[in-house]
C-alpha cells in the first residue's frame, strides 16, 4: 500500500464514520442527504471528493455504464480523506431517464468496500427498501 493512501485512510478514520447519500430523498431534485434525510451542502463537506456533477450521473456515465436500472452498483473510492463511492442509475424516486442514486462512505479502510456498502445501505434504509430491483455491489472493471 503506498503512503498516501495510507495518510488518506487514517485521515478518513479520524474524521469518523460518515455515510452520505446522494439523490432523490422524499421531493423532486437530487441533493445530498445525510441519514435522516437532512440535505448536506457541498461546501458543509469539503473532504468529500466528488463534486455534485459528478454524484449526479458523472461517474456512471465516465464508466460508460448503461442506464439501466438492474441493481447494479458500481464503485470507486479515493480522497484525500479516504471514501467509498457507491453508484446505480435508480428510478424509485424519479422516474425520468438518467436518474441515479449513490452512497457515499467515510471511514473504512483498504480494501472494505462490502463493509462500507453493508454500513451506507444499514443508514439509509428507506432508500434500500423502495429499490424495485436488490442492490448488488459489482466487481470493478480492471
């Protein structure tokens, strides 16, 4: 494991246990949500390294990843505070095309990529549950 990522996850660890949710929470539009539905400004997170463009589809399309709402969750991670970003195209709260949803997780470390998936999806319940299809955590493409 090289040093920076090393820095990276004990930094994550010592900011704590964060699990934030992006898209469609009980209104029309996609936000950031912390558990509990409270929207979270980009700017009230600034170690999350993502920005809203691309929590809003981006890192599905760079992936060229069909839209197809399947379950199907994709992952990456990275920060300078060590995340987990977890990603579906999602229509349970919009129907329109392009819809997604993503769990977006702090303070795991490498490679816990279930661990932190099984802990997002324990914080968002609701979100899990109104899913049409099971959530399936992929494995990344080489």
């Amino acid at each position: 494991m090289s040093d920076r990522l090393q820095q990276a996850i004990e930094r994550g660890k010592e900011l704590g246990l964060a699990a934030l949710y992006f898209g469609v929470w009980d209104r029309p539009g996609h936000y950031l949500h912390a558990p509990g539905g409270w929207t979270v400004r980009e700017r009230e997170n600034p170690d999350l390294p993502w920005t809203t463009a691309l929590m809003d589809g981006g890192l599905l399309e760079n992936g060229k990843r069909e839209d197809v709402c399947d379950g199907r969750v994709f992952w990456t991670c990275g920060g300078l505070a060590f995340w987990y970003a977890f990603f579906w195209w999602d229509r349970s709260g919009d129907k329109r095309g392009n819809s997604n949803s993503g769990f977006y997780v702090r303070g795991f470390g490498w490679p816990e990529p279930q661990k932190a998936f099984d802990y997002a999806c324990s914080q968002f319940p609701h979100i899990v549950a109104r899913q049409r299809h099971p959530l399936m955590l992929q494995e990344p493409r080489p």
